[in-house]
C-alpha cells in the first residue's frame, strides 16, 4: 500500500458472493465506483444467504474489514481518513449507520454509486429533478433512530430508545415528503411541456425511432453516425462518452436524407443490472418517449460475454415501463471484435454491425427504413417531373427509383400517414 495518496479516496468493495463466481459484476461494479472517483485498492467478497439484520454481511467479515482498515492506519495515519467501504448491494438505513459505527470508516452502497454518478451526469433541469427525487426518496427511506440502530448491534433490542428519536424521525420524513412532492410538481410541468411536443410531433407524421440497450453498448454513436450520414453535419451530434451513465437525458434528432423517408430519432439512458427502482421510477417521464416510438432499436455489445444478460435487463427495464409490443429491431455492435465473424444479417429484426464502420451505418440506415415500411403498401409508381418529388420520397420509403424521359420510376411503400397528401398521384398512375 506503500503507493497510497493521502490526496486520494480509496473503496474498499465488498461483494454479496465468491469473486470467482461472480468477476464479471465485480469488474463492472468497480467501473462504477471509480467513476465518482474513488480507487477501488481492495476487494473482498462473502456469500450472504440470509443478510444479518443489523448488518448484512456476518460478524467475520466484518472484523476482517476492520482488521484492513487498522494495519492501514497503522501504515499511515490519514489514510482512514480517505477510505470509504462500498457495498456491491442494498444496504438499510440501520444496516449502513452500524457499518459505520463498527468498522469507523463511511459505508456506502450499490444504490448510492449510481445515484451519484446519475448525479454527475445530469445537466438539463428535468434529469437533475428526477436524481433529486431519486436522491430524496433514498434518504427518506434510510432515515433511522440512530440509538436504537446501535443498540441493535449492542444489546439486539433496541426499545428503549423508542420515543423522540422516532418521532424526530417521522418530522424528517414528512419534511423530505414535502421536498419530494415540490420537485414532482415542477417535473410534472416539464412532461407536460414535453408532451406537447411530443403531439406536435405526432402530428407532422414522422415516425419515431427510440434507441435503447445495455450502457456503453454504442447508442449514442449509432446516432451520430446516422446524423452524419443522413444530414451531413456534426451540429446535432449528441454526447458520446466512454463512460457508463453519460447519456440521462433524452436526445431527439430529425434523420433526413434527400430523397429519401424522414423520421425522428431518441437516444436514451443505458440501462445496468440491478438498477435501483427509485431510478427507473425517476426516469419514466424521460423513457415516455420509448412508449411513443413507432420502430426500438435495440444495440447490443456483441463482444461483451455477458449480452444475453444484458439483454435481458434492457428488456425487463422496459417491461416494467409497459413497452412490450413496439416492433424492435436489434444492432449487434463491435461485430469488428468478434474472432469468429457469422453472417452479417441474422434475421430480418437483427444485424451485425459495427458502428464505426460507414459502410455499416449505410446499411444499418436502410435496414431502418425496411423495417418502418415493413407493413406498409408496395406500389410501382411514376413521379413526373414536375411534381414535387423531394416531398413524396420523405413521406415514403423509396426502395428503388431510376430516372426516364418522364420522370422517376419508383418501387415504393406508402406512408399511411400521409397517403392523402398523395393520393392525386396514386389517380394519375391507375
């Protein structure tokens, strides 16, 4: 430990199960907490089949964390100063105060990581509103009676110190209750804002694409690459960062390319095993905009050996917010890191792809476009020149056209949406 900084803070993590068994979660765990910046310098690791009460983890493991701790400070005196115990699970408010108490450092858990660096990475006032409800309703629900906390890990019992702790507790909860219900009140407004947006979306006929999967699978890459292919331009890019949780609010871009079907765009906030529920209530105004979209595309890390799992907890994040029948659509990304590289289209909903290849946004963009028009009529049209093809070929899917002396042969699937516009056209060609 000889290289320990006493400007630096260190995590000791603590993980629910045998390292061995479980490396891949421990690994990402520790992705987590080194984004709030800490170091993580020890991890250790015990089974819990049946949490204690008082503290989860059994009295063994936490002498031994104690024990740590202690020849740490023996080494150097400040460094117990700068180490905090990290949970890889939920702690109760008595479990984490008598933590604290019996090791003597600050204890923080799974729930907390996340909502902290939810807290780093919200910068528009709608995300910051929902971590602050998330935030409060944390706090709300660790609110203890610190004496009779303590008792429980001295005496068991603890009812003596019913009385003015408990009722100063219930004035607290009341108290955060209130804060709560302010911050829902103004977020409130904003979905309301935002919903009319969403109508006057609705009512131009554009369709509606959300993007969604596992953080860091590439979602916000996939929509900068169909931005910069489509429109030809980097102003609308939005944020892509090497780092989990960098996306919370969502992004809409308009995906227009000449000549051909215009639709609307959402990127949205990645989803991690065992997300708090307090954070997929907070973000449900925000994945709304999931429950409006015509066509999801699902991306998904096809290097990572742990995709069927997180597939699995995209798809369960999205049960819970009641988006089951939304026709979807799934990129399987980094196909480049694959050694044994498989067809490139698995199915007619699934594609192989790497998003920083352009060829492969070319292809990923058509293979949109096919699925929006899955289900839509297919016509052998004629647009003379004088009509205003421009307008036809963004409301519709163009899937083949070639120019003749009177103008643009087209195999096309019509829009729905806006077939009365050209319904003149349909008159012409019969």
């Amino acid at each position: 430990m000889d290289d320990m900084n006493r400007d630096r803070h260190y995590a000791l993590i603590v993980n629910n199960s045998y390292m061995d068994d479980d490396l891949y979660y421990l690994n990402e765990f520790c992705a987590l907490v080194k984004v709030i910046g800490l170091e993580v310098f020890v991890c250790t690791a015990q089974k819990v089949e049946v949490p204690n009460p008082s503290t989860y983890i059994g009295k063994g493991m936490v002498e031994y964390i104690k024990n740590i701790i202690s020849d740490l400070n023996n080494e150097s005196e400040h460094l117990k100063d700068n180490i905090v115990v990290v949970t890889n699970f939920p702690l109760t408010g008595t479990q984490r105060y008598n933590l604290e108490k019996k090791i003597g450092v600050p204890v923080v858990d799974r729930h907390y990581i996340i909502l902290k660096i939810f807290e780093l990475n919200a910068h528009s006032v709608e995300a910051k509103l929902q971590v602050d409800i998330a935030s409060l309703t944390w706090s709300k629900n660790h609110l203890i009676n610190k004496e009779g906390a303590f008792s429980q890990v001295t005496s068991g019992g603890g009812l003596h110190n019913k009385g003015s702790g408990e009722k100063k507790i219930a004035l607290d909860r009341r108290k955060i209750e209130r804060m709560i219900n302010v911050k829902k009140e103004e977020l409130e407004r904003i979905k309301l804002a935002r919903r009319n947006s969403r109508n006057k979306r609705n009512n131009s006929g554009e369709y509606k694409v959300a993007v969604v999967g596992y953080t860091n699978a590439g979602k916000s890459t996939l929509i900068n690459g169909l931005i910069n292919y489509a429109n030809g331009s980097k102003e609308k890019e939005v944020l892509v960062k090497d780092q989990v949780f960098a996306t919370l609010e969502t992004s809409t871009r308009e995906i227009a390319k000449f000549g051909n079907l215009k639709f609307l765009i959402t990127d949205t906030v990645g989803f991690v095993s065992n997300l708090p529920t307090t954070l997929v209530n907070a973000f449900r105004s925000t994945l709304e905009e999931v429950k409006e979209a015509d066509l999801i595309i699902h991306v998904v890390d096809v290097s990572d050996e742990k995709k069927e799992e997180q597939i699995k907890v995209t798809q369960d994040v999205l049960n819970e917010i009641g988006v089951s029948d939304i026709p979807t659509i799934y990129l399987y990304n980094k196909y480049d890191l694959l050694k044994d590289k498989p067809t490139k289209l698995l199915s007619n909903d699934s594609l192989y792809c790497s998003l920083i290849n352009n060829n492969d946004i070319e292809e990923i963009y058509h293979f949109i476009l096919s699925n929006l028009a899955k289900n839509w009529k297919k016509e052998e049209l004629l647009i003379p020149y004088e009509e205003d093809y421009a307008s036809f070929s963004s409301n519709n899917y163009i899937y083949k056209m070639r120019q003749n002396k009177n103008g643009y042969e087209c195999t096309v699937y019509l829009n729905p949406r806006t077939l009365y516009k050209f319904n003149y056209l349909l008159d012409k060609n019969s």
